[in-house]
C-alpha cells in the first residue's frame, strides 16, 4: 500500500522536469525561426536596394541620365573632352564602370564627348590676361588653371606662358591653362613646367632647382641607336648618354614646389 501511494508522488515530481525541458525545446525552435526570418528580410532589403550599373557609353546624355534615373541612380556629368572616336554629346567614359554592383542612389560620373578638336588654340602669350580669356572664349576655349609668377619684366597680369601651346593638335579637352606674371613682390604659386627634353640632366635639376622644384631620383634607360638615314629622310641625331628623354610632369603642366618631377635619362 506505501509503495502505491508513493509511485503517483515520484510521477508527479518528473512531470515539471520533462515540461520544462520542452518549454526549452519550444523556445529555442522560435528564435531559431525568428532569426532565420530576420536574416531572410535584411538579404532581401540589402539585395532589393542593389544594381547593376549599365554601360553608358556611347549614349547621349539624356539616354544615359533617362536609363540611370530609372534604376535609382545619379548621373552626374564631370567633364568634357575632345574625341575622333565618339561622336559629340555622346557618353565618352564613365565611372564605376559597367556591370559593377552599387547601392541605389550611387553617383555614376560620365564624361562627355566634345567629337573631334575644330577649334584651333590661339596664341594669348604677352597679352592681357582679361584679353586672352575673351579670345579664348571666342574660339569656345575655357580658361583653366591660372598661376601667377613674380616677373617684373612686363607688366602685371600679362600672360607669360599656356598649355597647351598655341596652334595645338589633339588636345584632351577645351580649357587652357596660363602662366600670369604677379607683382616682383609676390610670391608664385605656381609655375608652368619647362620643356627638358635634350637637356643634360644635370643642367634639367639645376634649372628647376632655382624656382624651388624637387626632381626625384632620375630613371636611366638603354636607348635605341636608330640608322643613319634611309633614300631621303634626314638623319636622327643619337641621343647623347646623360641627357633628358621623358619627364613628368610634361612640358606646359602647371606645377609648384610640392610637384615631384621625374625624370628619365639616357644611360
């Protein structure tokens, strides 16, 4: 008789320890559902607010900025450049480039294409510089970068140098940087670079270390020996072991004295 009234008793116990280890069971399948939901929403929000970007090239600028507004993206237009390739008010370049995954909203920048240079540069050096912005916006030029550079030969505003030169060929695109002359008095900020070519490397560095240019360590390369000269062509001087073949900054850039200039000589 004790032992059949304990057995409900020990039954009884148990029940509380097998309903709480299902209570747990239970508990831990929701939050794993829970969380697999909430991961689901977040790839599908993540996802949804991702696109391709299209190619642009070779569109016109409202087909581009039309195709780009439809997907959610900004198009927004840098610059423009001349091209013999892509014909003008079409798309010349753009960036990120096509295919690339970006979120909505993304900024694509396109340049635009001018068509082929018909505009020959004219010459505003020793002009004014009010005079030469005029002329150049005449022929459809723009004025770019403006250096000043202490020089009390000619008067003050006149124009000592541009890039690119006059009567240029295939430039990049329609601005024209100039080279001011300023006041003795001021100081320059900034200078246009030199034409070293041929130069003696050692004669290039002195020169450029007068207005505060730092050259890095020179390159030296082998130089190919051309002939002679063939039927009528005039013959190509070699060129001399130590002198200048390439530099950058090229020859009209604007720079200043935190411009490293390289240089590759002849060995």
């Amino acid at each position: 008789m004790q032992i059949n009234r304990l057995s409900p008793v020990r039954n009884y116990r148990r029940r509380p320890v097998i309903n709480f280890f299902q209570i747990a069971s239970l508990v831990m399948v929701l939050v794993a559902v829970a969380l697999l939901s909430a991961i689901t929403t977040m790839h599908f929000a993540i996802h949804g607010a991702e696109v391709q970007v299209p190619a642009l090239k070779g569109m016109t600028v409202a087909d581009a900025r039309s195709q780009t507004s439809g997907l959610g993206l900004n198009l927004d237009l840098d610059n423009r450049y001349y091209s013999a390739d892509v014909a003008a008010g079409h798309i010349l370049s753009q960036s990120p480039s096509a295919g690339t995954v970006v979120r909505r909203e993304w900024r694509v920048r396109v340049a635009e294409s001018l068509g082929p240079q018909k505009v020959e540069v004219p010459d505003t050096v020793g002009s004014d510089e009010r005079v030469a912005a005029l002329r150049l916006r005449r022929v459809g030029l723009d004025v770019g970068v403006t250096a000043r550079l202490p020089y009390g030969k000619v008067a003050e505003g006149t124009v000592l140098a541009q890039d690119p030169p006059a009567h240029a060929q295939g430039i990049a695109g329609p601005s024209i940087n100039l080279l001011v002359a300023a006041p003795s008095t001021d100081a320059a900020d900034g200078f246009v670079m030199p034409d070293l070519i041929g130069m003696p490397i050692v004669v290039a560095q002195d020169a450029l270390a007068k207005v505060g240019l730092k050259t890095a360590p020179p390159t030296f390369v082998d130089v190919h020996i051309s002939a002679v000269g063939v039927g009528n062509a005039a013959p190509k001087l070699p060129v001399a072991p130590g002198s200048v073949t390439a530099q950058q900054p090229q020859a009209g850039m604007r720079v200043d004295q935190s411009t490293p200039v390289k240089l590759t000589v002849a060995k």
